[in-house]
C-alpha cells in the first residue's frame, strides 16, 4: 500500500529545522521505511542539503532523495512565501522502480534509465543554462510517451547559485530527477490557469520564427483590435493586463477546449505590425487568443483536480506552481494546495514556487508559466 507523508519547518536554524520535519516524517510512516523522498527547501539551508540527503538515507527516509533550493515552499496545507522554509515529502511505494539520474548540458535519455517508457519522470532543473527544451524534444524521440512533471529552481536570481539535490550530493547546473516505474498509478493535473476568447484562428503568415503576422489572413494587430471590441470590459481590462495566445497541440481534433492549447505570452508589436509571442509558430497552426486573471486561474484548477478525482483517489501530491501565483495572484494564501485537498482530502501535498512549471499538454511535454503542475500518486488504477 502506497504512504506519502510530508512535514514542514519554518524554523531558521538549518538543523532546528530538519529535526522537526524529521520527527514528522517519522510519525507519519509508522515505522515503515520510505523510497522515494523529495526535499523543497529555501536558500537559507541550500548549503546543508547534501547533509540532509545524506541523513535521510542513513535512516531509512527515503531509498532515493532528490530536492532543489526554491523561493518559497508548500507543504502541511500553507504556501510559505518569501521566508525560511524547509519542507519535505517522502512516500512508501511497495513495488515501485526508483531510478535517480542527474543530466547537464545536451542530454537526453539517462544512460541507466531502462528500455522502458516509465510511469512517469519526476524532474527539478537549473532555470538559467539548462536546456529544457532540448531535452524534452529528445525524450520524446528516445523514449515517447514519457511525462515529465516538476519545476525549475527559484532560490537564486543568478547562474550558478541553485543547488539541486541528488541523493548526498548536490549539483550547480543541470538537471536531477526519478524515473519511476512499477505499481503506481501516476495522475498530472497541468493548470494553466486561462481562458479562451474569440474564436480559433489559422496562422497564415509569419515573418520570423516567433513573430505572427497574419491570422486567417489579416494582419495579426487588425484580428487583436477586433476581439478587444468584441468582449465584455472586464475581458479588455484582462487583454490590457496581459494577452496570451493558446496554440492547439493536437491539429488532428474536430473542436478543441481547455487542455487543448499550449498557452504562451503575447510579447508585444513588432514594427511591420505582427504579434511576438514566446513560442516558435508555423504557418497553418491554430491558435486562440487567452486571458489571465485570479478568478480563471481559480476556476481552471479546480475544473481539472474534479475531473482527476472522478478517476479515485490520492495517496499523495506534488506540487509545482509558479511564482506569479500564490498571494501575487490570489486574494487569499494557500491556494493551489487548498484546491489539491478540497478535492482528495488531506494528503500529503508539497511543493514549490518555480521558475517554470514542467508538466505535459496534449500528450507533449512542456516548460509552463503561471501554472499550477500537481502530480497525483495512488493505488494502480483498476
């Protein structure tokens, strides 16, 4: 039977800290031993990692350890923002596959990561010189159907200051992750937090390789000014904030709705009167404008945890959400973990504010931004 269990310090003192987590962690498994461990702690105990790693395996709390230094942390039902934080998640998995893996540079499938394609892939990389889009495109080739679920360090602003864990040993760049396989049933719930409006559109011209110029053939501004006048005012005051183009991932669908679009940023106007956005775009590729607000993002993530809790139960979660969310963007703290256990009770759910959520849309990995990325452990699925 699967037991996930989490504890949570806020103490500053790094050791004062880990013992009281520690102490949790040891309550809630009741004398099992643990595999899988994931630590999620701010910058103010980055340099004790390695020591915390090393303790956990030393006494049974997790066969395989990994974690990275974040802006703020999740765990016992609170988001703790912007002070001390230690927060650690560890699960009992009967049965399960664990293969830790780091990676740097080009890299792709891990050398000792199996034949396979894995239940899942749980992933924590460096936000500034690791390429995670190279490495999803190579997944994909080497290993299709792999999902990939995480999120980019966020303790440090600067190169080379993030410190990613890996059981006793902890890494500068690159990225460090588990490949699990086995009887586990593993569930991803990728929130984007948006909403469509107007209506799906062809590309039919661009002018560089991120630059839309045309859209069912008008110019790309002309189509903006058009869907501005035909929304509500609170939905111009939404574009005025912040307009997002959804990009359908499956061209093969006869209608698309939400978790269709691949959602990125609209940049700004480039001079011959095209639209930038944070995407690479082809011509005859379908794409929706979106918008962003509190109440969406809201009504987007709980949509998606109802409709991942028709399929049962949870034994446990993780969770990646990004650091425009959290009091940033909602009026009340503790969001995005408050959502997880109205809907599956109150399971072990940790986690951290990232700079880039990892989760799969459409069957495709992807780097997110402004997302909520759960990851779901339970029982197989019968």
């Amino acid at each position: 039977m699967i037991q996930c269990v989490e504890g949570l310090s806020t103490a500053r003192h790094s050791e004062t800290a880990f013992a009281e987590v520690v102490a949790k962690l040891k309550a809630g498994l009741n004398g099992l031993s643990s595999d899988l461990t994931v630590i999620f702690s701010t910058q103010h105990h980055a340099d004790k990692l390695a020591e915390f790693g090393k303790s956990l395996r030393a006494n049974g709390l997790g066969r395989v350890v990994i974690g990275c230094t974040c802006e703020s942390i999740v765990g016992e039902g609170e988001e703790i923002e912007g002070t001390t934080g230690l927060s650690i998640w560890t699960a009992s998995l009967p049965d399960v596959e664990l293969i830790p893996f780091s990676v740097e540079g080009d890299a792709g499938w891990p050398a000792n990561g199996g034949a396979e394609t894995p239940a899942g892939m749980i992933l924590l990389a460096d936000p500034f010189r690791f390429p995670i889009d190279n490495f999803f495109h190579r997944i994909a080739l080497e290993r299709p159907g792999t999902r990939i679920m995480g999120g980019m360090a966020s303790g440090a602003r600067t190169p080379g200051q993030n410190q990613l864990l890996l059981d006793e040993a902890t890494h500068a760049e690159g990225a460090v992750g588990v490949i699990i396989r086995g009887n586990v049933a593993i569930r991803s719930v990728v929130s984007q937090g948006c909403r469509p409006i107007g209506e799906t559109m062809l590309i039919t011209k661009k002018t560089d390789r991120n630059i839309i110029s045309e859209l069912g053939r008008r110019p790309a501004l002309e189509v903006v000014q058009e869907v501005f006048e035909g929304v509500s005012e609170a939905e111009q005051e939404m574009m005025r904030s912040g307009l997002h183009v959804g990009r359908v991932i499956n061209e093969y669908q006869e209608s698309f709705g939400p978790g269709d679009f691949l959602v990125r940023n609209v940049m700004g106007a480039d001079p011959s009167g095209g639209l930038a956005i944070s995407d690479l775009v082809k011509v005859g590729q379908t794409v929706q404008f979106h918008v962003r607000d509190a109440e969406t993002a809201d009504e987007d993530l709980r949509n998606l945890l109802i409709r991942a809790r028709a399929d049962g139960p949870a034994a446990g979660a993780l969770i990646f959400t990004c650091n425009g969310r959290g009091s940033r963007l909602f009026m009340e703290p503790h969001h995005d973990v408050k959502a997880v256990r109205e809907q599956f009770g109150p399971i072990a759910a940790a986690g951290f504010f990232a700079m880039g959520e990892l989760g799969p849309v459409g069957g495709q990995n992807f780097m997110h931004g402004f997302t909520a990325s759960v990851v779901l452990f339970s029982e197989p699925i019968s």
